[in-house]
C-alpha cells in the first residue's frame, strides 16, 4: 500500500530506512506475543525497524506517533484477549482503517502534500475498514470464544456484507472524486475501480467457505496485493 502511494502520488520518492521501518514494525505488530519462534523474530524485526525509524526525519517520527498510539490502544495495556479499542464493536475496524491509511497514505508523503491526498486517505481506509469487516466475518467463532463482541456480531452476516459494500462504495467515490480533481489518471481509476468491483464479490466467496479456515485472512489479505498489482500494471505498462 505504501508503494501504491508513491504510484498514485508520483512526486514522493522511494526511502529504503522508512520501508523498512513500516515491514519490521508490521512484522512486530502482529506477532509480538505469538509462539517462540514467530515472536524471537518479531522482536528481532521490531530491533531493525527502531534503527529504521532512528533513521527518518523528525517531522515523519512525530507522524508515527498517532498509528503508534492507535496500536497501544488495540491491544490494551495487559493485552487480554478482550481489551483495549477490541472491546469496542465500532471502534475496533475504524481503528484498524484509521491507523493503517495513515501508515500507508500520509507517512510516505511530505506534510505539504497531505492536504492534496485526502481523497486518496479517505478511499484507503475505506477499503482497509471493509477488508477489517470481511477478518471479522472469518474470524466469528473465534471471537465468540475470546469473548470478543465485534460489529459483524452484532450487525449479523448479511448488515456487515451490505457495511462492506458501502464501504468500498465510499471508497469508489474517493476514487472518482480525485479523477475529477486532477489526482489520479484515468488508467489509474480504471485499475483500482476493478479491484473495487471485484473485492465484494471475493469476500462474499470467502465467507460462504468457513472450511477453508485461516486460508480466508490471507485471500482477504491479498486483495490488497491485487489493488496494488492492478494499478501497477496500469501505470507502469
């Protein structure tokens, strides 16, 4: 998603110290705690991604500092299964979209240019908010054990799909709004309109197929590598 930014924004540059920054605290993020293994090498990820962000400019540090927060909050001080922003039906994927459109959309791009990328920010965490419904419709008998009381729980299977939809309706019109702006090409528009149009479809297949078990987060993962990989090919063709 971050080189997806430089593609649609063409004026910000490539930094090897903040991509590595953004791989290794990702690499932490999500494995931390996991069994040994994983965790030794979240910890020794999460090492090089503190000399990575020792690296950056001040005013990209001070930047970091409200995703940081936003992942504190997620998981709660003493991190129990049912803790932190998790607590919270809503606030738990608006927080998830929140943090990484930040991440992926405003770090990357000189503080000048964050006016000019709203509309690409808004349709970003859009799509995350949708992909963060679809974990959750995956993740339901999970989160039921954990005492995990998520907004598709609440809103039943079909309420969060039509969420979803909206979701990446919204995130259309981001879209559109930044090709009658001037911001995007219109190959551009045409690629990530492509992904819009086939994520609802993919996520409805996934959630009819609880058999395939975990499989379901990584395809549901991978519609973000398609997005990038469509707007790439539109691009750079």
């Amino acid at each position: 998603m971050v080189w997806q930014t430089r593609l649609l924004v063409s004026a910000v540059a490539s930094d090897p110290w903040f991509d590595g920054f953004v791989f290794g605290a990702t690499v932490f993020g999500y494995n931390f705690t996991a069994p040994a293994a994983r965790r030794w090498v979240a910890w020794t990820m999460g090492l090089g991604a503190g000399y990575c962000f020792a690296q950056l400019p001040m005013a990209q540090q001070l930047a970091v500092l409200l995703p940081a927060g936003i992942w504190y909050a997620y998981y709660g001080l003493h991190r129990p299964e049912a803790s932190g922003l998790r607590r919270y039906p809503v606030l738990k994927p608006l927080a998830v979209a929140l943090a990484w459109a930040w991440v992926t959309v405003w770090l990357p791009l000189p503080l000048l240019e964050w006016t000019a990328a709203t509309g690409l920010f808004v349709g970003r965490a859009a799509f995350i908010f949708a992909l963060a419904l679809a974990y959750d419709l995956c993740d339901q008998h999970y989160d039921r054990t954990k005492g995990l009381d998520t907004l598709v729980l609440q809103l039943g299977v079909t309420r969060s799909l039509r969420l979803i939809d909206a979701a990446l309706l919204l995130a259309a019109g981001a879209v559109l709004g930044n090709v009658v702006a001037g911001r995007y090409s219109f190959a551009a528009a045409l690629a990530l309109g492509a992904s819009l149009l086939f994520s609802p479809w993919a996520i409805r297949q996934l959630a009819r197929r609880p058999h395939w078990g975990n499989w379901r987060k990584v395809l549901i993962d991978t519609l973000m590598l398609l997005q990038f990989a469509l707007v790439a090919g539109a691009l750079l063709a």
